[in-house]
C-alpha cells in the first residue's frame, strides 16, 4: 500500500467524525463522505503504521441511504460531515455512536439509550456562526486545517449571514481594509461572528487592532443589509492563536448584547457568553433534563458550568435554591442579570472553576440534592466529580453532554463513585454535523 494508490473498499463501519471506515489488507482506512454498505473508489492520501486515509473518488455501490447534499460547499467546507446521508441515517449515526461510547467507554453493557431527538429544523438552525477572513477572502475553514473555503454561505447558519457576509465583503473592498494574514500577523480583520436572537441580529467584527477605518460606513452597510441589526461590536485580538474572539469590547453601533426566550425564561447573552446554537431543540434539550431533576419544590439545586444561567432558571420554578457554577466572567454578569429579568430570586452565581469553586460551597454548608452538569468537550474534571460524590445529600446527577466519550468516561467515574445511570437521551442539536448531545440521568441510593 502506498500514497497515491486506487482501491475499492466496502464501507464496514463509521468513525466518530463521521467518517467512513473500510478495510484493505486488514487496515482501517478512513474516508470522508461515504455510508455503510457503499462500496466506493477511494485514492489513499496518508498512510500510518495503524491506519490510512482515503479520498473518495467515486461511489461505485451507492446506499440507498445517499442524498444530494443541499450545501454548495459541503465537500470543501470542515463544518458538517453527514449531509450526503438522509436525515434518518444521520440520526441513526448519531445514536450508535452515543450507545457505542457508553457500552465500550462506559462499561455498561446493557443500557439502551432513548430515541433520539430529532431537530425541529436542519438546516439554518444555527443562531450563531463565525466566518474566518483571509486573504483569499471570507468562508469556512476546510476540516482540520486553516485553509480558507471561500464562500457567501452556509446551509445550518442563519438566514441574515449571507446578508452581513456580503456587507463587510463590500466594506472591506471599498475601504481598502486589510484581511488579517496568520502567517505574518499582518491585516486587520480576523473574523465575522454573527448571532440572531428574538431581539435582533449582533455582528462582531474581531481584529488584530485596536482600530476600525471606516466603521462609519460598515455601520451603514450592516445596517442597509440586515433589517434586524441590533447590534455591531468590534472584538480586539491582537494574539497569534487560534481562539476567536479577545478579550476587548467596544460597541460599534447599537446594544452590546442580545436577548432571547427559551420556553418561560428569557436571556441576556453578552458576546463572549455562550449559548445554545440551535435555539428551537435548546427548549426540548432543557425540558428533558427539567424531566429528570423530577424537581418537588424542596431541592437545592446545582447548576453547573451554568453560562449564563439558562438551566438553573428554566428550573428555578420548581427548586428552592439554584446554585450556578461558571468560569466566564461575562457569562456570570450575564447569569446575574437574567436572574433579575426572569425575577428569580432564589438564584445564587458563583464565578470560577466547578472543580475548585465545589469545595468552597460544601464549606458554606450548603447541601444539594441534585447537580447538573453541562462541561464543554472534555467533559468534567475528576477533581469535581469525586468532590460531588462526598456530598451527603447529592442523590441525582444530571449530566448534559455534547461529546459522547467524555460523557461515557465521567459516567464510568460516576459509577465507581456509586451513581448508577437511570436513563440517557440523545438529542440532535446539530444536523449535517456529526456531532450530537445526550442528557443522562444518574442517581444513588442515599
Ligand atoms: N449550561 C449552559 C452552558 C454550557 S457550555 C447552557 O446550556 O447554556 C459550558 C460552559 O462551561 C461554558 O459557559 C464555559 O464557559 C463553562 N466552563 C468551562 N469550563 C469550566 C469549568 N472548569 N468550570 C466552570 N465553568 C466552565
């Protein structure tokens, strides 16, 4: 086997990326966009001592399974893995894979997740969406890697983004503004972030300087484009990373913030907080995980990684004390001041991290009878979990995931710690992606 080679290989099995996986001469080979049961023409592009990669040339024994994708940069763009698959398979997928990490990763053999949760809508889902600005212009970044997908739009992003796409492109041409250059660190604009919610549309323009030439005009031209512009901030990032946003602010035009309801409750969302993107299933998301906290009225619950407060207040009718636990200091004020609009008064918001910030709250003496957990990707720090297990009280966990094999490795620490899992629901918060989240509920006898 060498780079450059042609084969045919059945498809036998799937990735976690969403890639498909055959076999030639006992190794795996990985290939992006193919089904199971396809059989396909494949060029291998790398070659490791485990495993190889292939680009598909044709698919020769096509699934009935096949779909046209909808997205004209599907095959360029690295954002979504799964759209040349009907939307039944992608959900199928998405399901294996959360049974797959919690029977192989999590150990437990005979727990069957749910159904999952389909989403209301798939495409345009997606209330939040960050385009790179390179010299070659403005799109999405081909899969791992940072080069530039030049395109007006993208299928699961919101309906304003070709709108706000198309107005900087003109402002940036008719100014002479330059395009940030990661290589040499020279140029100004490094990303386009937009973000819709009830209230409006807020564009963050993030640059490698504290200046903006010509913001007079942009705001002219956001704002001809985009009828329901609330906002424009300019983000400064003058570090050589990858991370999108800085730390700096300054509003350009309009509110600095948006607000939004989901269900009861309504938010403030600060740019730099984080919210759910697929606002419609973001209600069901909430809903199940409210349905497993089973709350009775005398519960004081733990929210935590809580952003700016959504799970806690979605809650907080049915609780006596809410205790909300998160590290970003924006999303906190956040957190603060949607407990007053939503006139929760019995809401308590710690800043720091969960792990560290736990001990200092048994200490107060508090006692909660139930913790939610929503981490990002890596899941939760052990440090947390052992420090919720020596909770007297903390009967029942409920765990928000949005990456099945850190979910399955902390309900496996979970279980040692004598947390048995009651349920798992997986919820598809983003179609043509392969990426799914799953609510768990586990409890202990006290
Ligand atoms: N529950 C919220 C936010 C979930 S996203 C919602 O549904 O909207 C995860 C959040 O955890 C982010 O807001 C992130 O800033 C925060 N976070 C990440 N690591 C953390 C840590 N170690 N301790 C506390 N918060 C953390």
């Amino acid at each position: 086997m060498r780079k450059n080679d042609i084969f045919e290989i059945e498809i036998t099995g799937m990735t976690d990326d969403g890639r498909g996986v055959g076999r030639i001469n006992g190794m795996a080979v990985f290939v992006p966009y193919v089904i199971v049961g396809e059989t396909a023409r494949i060029v291998l592009i790398k070659i490791t001592k485990t495993y190889a990669v292939g680009k598909l040339i044709e698919v020769i024994k096509p699934s009935t399974y096949r779909v046209r994708p909808e997205c004209s940069a599907f095959y360029k763009c690295g954002g979504c893995a799964l759209m040349h698959m009907s939307y039944e398979k992608e959900l199928e997928f998405k399901r294996n894979k959360v049974k797959d990490c919690i029977e192989r990763i999590g150990g437990f053999k005979n727990f069957e997740p749910s159904d999952i949760v389909p989403s209301p809508k798939t495409e345009r889902y997606r209330n939040k969406s960050q385009f790179p600005v390179t010299l070659e212009g403005i799109g999405m970044f081909a899969a791992h890697s940072h080069r530039l997908v030049e395109s007006d739009d993208c299928l699961i992003a919101g309906e304003n983004c070709r709108a706000v796409i198309k107005a900087v492109k003109y402002w940036m041409k008719s100014r002479g503004i330059s395009a940030y250059d990661e290589q040499s660190g020279r140029g100004l604009v490094r990303h386009v972030c937009v973000r819709q919610a009830d209230s409006g549309t807020l564009v963050t323009i993030v640059t490698s300087k504290d200046e903006l030439p010509g913001s007079d005009a942009l705001v002219d031209e956001l704002k001809s484009s985009c009828p329901d512009l609330s906002g424009i901030i300019q983000n400064i990032n003058t570090k050589k990373t990858n991370v999108i946003l800085g730390s700096e602010n300054k509003t350009i035009y309009g509110s600095s913030y948006l607000i939004d309801n989901i269900g009861h409750v309504k938010f403030r969302i600060s740019p730099m907080s984080f919210y759910q993107v697929n606002r419609a299933q973001t209600e069901r998301l909430y809903s199940i995980a409210e349905e497993f906290a089973d709350l009775k009225g005398h519960e004081t619950l733990l929210d935590l990684y809580c952003g700016i407060g959504t799970i806690g207040q979605f809650m907080a009718r049915g609780a006596k004390k809410i205790i909300g636990v998160e590290y970003t200091p924006q999303a906190v004020m956040d957190a603060r001041e949607n407990a007053q609009i939503n006139n929760v008064k019995n809401a308590e918001y710690y800043c720091g991290k969960a792990e560290l910030v736990i001990r200092d709250i048994i200490k107060k003496g508090v006692r909660p009878d139930i913790a939610v957990l929503d981490p990002p990707r890596k899941g939760c720090d052990i440090k947390l979990l052992n420090a919720l297990s020596e909770i007297p009280t903390l009967k029942k966990i409920v765990y928000i995931s949005c990456k099945p094999s850190t979910l399955a490795r902390d309900m496996k620490i979970l279980n040692n710690l004598g947390y048995i899992p009651k349920k798992a629901v997986p919820v598809d918060m983003f179609p043509g992606t392969p990426h799914v989240e799953t609510v768990v509920l586990m409890s202990r006898n006290m």
